[in-house]
C-alpha cells in the first residue's frame, strides 16, 4: 500500500499550470514543510515535500491556498527520473494528493503568516431554542471556501 498522510506549512503559493489538449485540467505544485518530531541541537527540523494536485482541487489549492499556511494532505508517493541537460540523472520524489484540507482556522493562518490586516468580526451563531439548530449568520458565506 502507498498512502502519505502529512501535516505541514505551505513554503510559498501553489504555482498552477494547466495540461495541453482539449480538456485542459489544473496542475498545482506546492511544498510542505513538515516539522520533524526530534530536534538536532535543540533547532527545529523540517522535511520539505514537494506536492502536485491535479484538476478542481489543484484549482482550489490555487484560489484559497497561501504561503504559510498550515494544511492537512494525504495521497501517494510518486518517484521518477530525467536527464537533465548537462546529461546528469535526476531523481524525484513527490506526493501526489488524494485528498488536501485547512489545518487551522483563518485567524490562526493570518496570525502565523504576520498578517496585520484586520477582518470584520464574524457575528457569532444563535441557537434557536425551538429546534436547538445554530442559525448561520448573515454574511458569513464570503468566509466559505464553498458555495
């Protein structure tokens, strides 16, 4: 079984480029930085994975997707090879994503991305007594990755 499940931090905005032909589908690369559970002389490592999304998700990845972001994936490790022009063999080794969420909230992603821009305070949710359901406020839509 090949399945990489990995939790990191966007190293820049995903580059999305899109395949030739007559269905062109989206094709996003990006990199995670993923912290390492031990220390080498007390410093923080990480691991840096180089990811590639393919069609409405590597669209989504695209559109909502920022450097420094924290972000959940799971998909499959691919390895290849090329030669390069001065003839020398290259090796890769990438994760091709299934499946790739938020890992915080957007307020948790602005704060560790040193954004000191100020958004609007969402209203909070109500809960109706009659069916104990939170009503969603007005407004809150602009906030979905999702219609």
């Amino acid at each position: 079984m090949n399945k990489v499940v990995l939790v990191g931090r966007l190293t820049r905005d995903p580059e999305v480029r899109y395949s030739q032909g007559d269905s062109a589908t989206a094709v996003a690369r990006y990199t995670l930085a993923v912290d390492r559970k031990f220390k080498r002389d007390n410093e923080p490592t990480a691991d840096f994975i180089p990811c590639v999304v393919f069609g409405r998700s590597g669209e989504f990845a695209e559109k909502y997707f920022r450097q420094g972001m924290r972000v959940s994936i799971s998909g499959r490790i691919q390895t290849g090879s090329y030669t390069n022009k001065e003839g020398v063999k290259v090796y890769t080794t990438e994760v091709i994503v299934e499946d790739q969420e938020f890992a915080e909230s957007r307020a948790e992603s602005d704060a560790n991305r040193g954004s000191f821009h100020q958004a609007a305070p969402s209203p909070a949710p109500s809960v109706d007594a009659g069916d104990g359901f939170m009503n969603i406020p007005d407004g809150i839509d602009e906030e979905l990755p999702f219609n």
